[in-house]
C-alpha cells in the first residue's frame, strides 16, 4: 500500500522563489511562514502557516480576530490556494508542532494537527480536505501521547496490523484512596486507506493495560490500581 505522509516543517521565507514539485513517494511538506506586511490590525507576533499538499495545492492558516485590539481571542482560518474554506471556532492549534502534518492517501487529503489542550494534555485534531469541490471538514480530536518513552508513538503502526494509529488518555484527578485510580479511558485513531476510523480493538487493549479492566462508560469509574 502506497501512503505519503507530509510532515510540517517550518522556515523562514525570504524570497518569493517558485518550488519545484518533488517527484517521489514520499515528500517533506514545506511549511512556509509570513510574517504581515502591515501594522495596521494585524498581530504582528504572529506569523502565517502556508502547508503544500502538493505541487500545485497549499493550505493557509491565519487568525481571525475579533477584536483587532485585542489579540488573545482568535480563531483559526483555513485558505486553499487563498480561498476560504474553513474556520475552526472549537480549536486552537499549536503552530509550531512538530506532530502536525498531512497525509495524502488514496487520493483523500487528512490534516492533522495539535491542539492546545490546557490545563490538560494537548490533543490531535482531524480534518479532512476536499481540493475538488473547496470544502474541509472537522473529523474528531484525541489525545495523544509525545512522550518520547511511549509506547504509543502517534503515526506508528501500533497494533501491528498494516495501518497506522494515533491516540492516547487524557489526565484524571488524583484518588483520595491511595490504592485506587480514576479509570483512566483512551481513544485511538486509524488512518486506512485515506480515511480515518475510531479503532475500538486498540481502544480496547490500551484501556486494559492503563486500567486492569475496560469499561465502555467509565464516567467516575473507580477501580484498582494495577500491580506494576
């Protein structure tokens, strides 16, 4: 099976040269940042995200602003070749992530990226583009796990069977029983043949392992803490 997956990578542009498309299978995105050009109502802290799908089709992510003297509320726009398509009113992306990218599979286009997820762990985002008809579509979030210890390292085959996952558990309070733990549930993703589906087996497996047991509504669940 043929999958290109797009890392996003970030560079400073300081000239206005045309990229050549790179005949390969597999391809690094370039991630190209402008900073604005003009002082007037735009943060000028904050730069653009140009992402290559591919050779002849980028994606923009710039800030809507609701308040132009106010810069701490925003939300994010998307721009295929400088249409709008999209705004995201329930997500604020962490610009700089290096777990953001893009896969192009099958000839659907999946973007992935990581969300600000604070107090709690961030999160992964997905989103699906339609380049035909100008539409992108929010897919479902998950939290996933960077540590660079994890088992579960997101855009890895994880469960060995030829696809590839992301996903993870969010945070639980601390339990006044010191031989006790708040079920702690995950979620996992898998990306196959360039769509994206809730994969209950690995979810499964995962909760088992973090948990001792698996419970499909494990709201305020207490159990045991598994012997280490």
């Amino acid at each position: 099976m043929k999958r290109i997956l797009i890392p996003i990578l970030l560079s400073l542009i300081g000239c206005t040269n045309q990229q050549k498309p790179v005949e390969k299978s597999m391809v690094d995105t370039l991630v190209e940042i402008v900073k604005p050009t003009t002082q007037t109502n735009v943060d000028t802290s904050y730069v653009s995200l140009f992402l290559k799908i591919d050779g002849s089709n980028t994606i923009a992510i710039k800030r809507g602003y609701y308040n132009p003297k106010d810069y701490s509320i925003y939300r994010q726009t998307f721009f295929l070749n400088g249409e709008k398509i999209f705004t995201d009113t329930g997500n604020y992306l962490v610009d700089s992530s290096k777990y953001s990218r893009i896969i192009v599979e099958k000839g659907s286009v999946l973007l992935f990226m990581e969300c600000d997820g604070h107090p709690n762990l961030d999160y992964l985002s997905a989103y699906s583009i339609d380049i035909k008809n100008k539409k992108m579509t929010y897919l479902s979030s998950s939290v996933f796990d960077g540590n660079p210890k994890s088992k579960t390292k997101p855009f890895t085959d994880i469960d060995g069977d030829g696809f590839i996952e992301y996903g993870g558990f969010d945070l639980t309070e601390m339990h006044p029983n010191p031989d006790s733990m708040y079920y702690r549930p995950s979620s996992f993703y898998e990306i196959r043949n360039g769509k994206l589906f809730f994969d209950s087996l690995l979810t499964k497996r995962e909760d088992i392992k973090a948990n001792a047991v698996y419970s499909k509504n494990p709201i305020n669940l207490t159990v045991r803490k598994p012997k280490i």
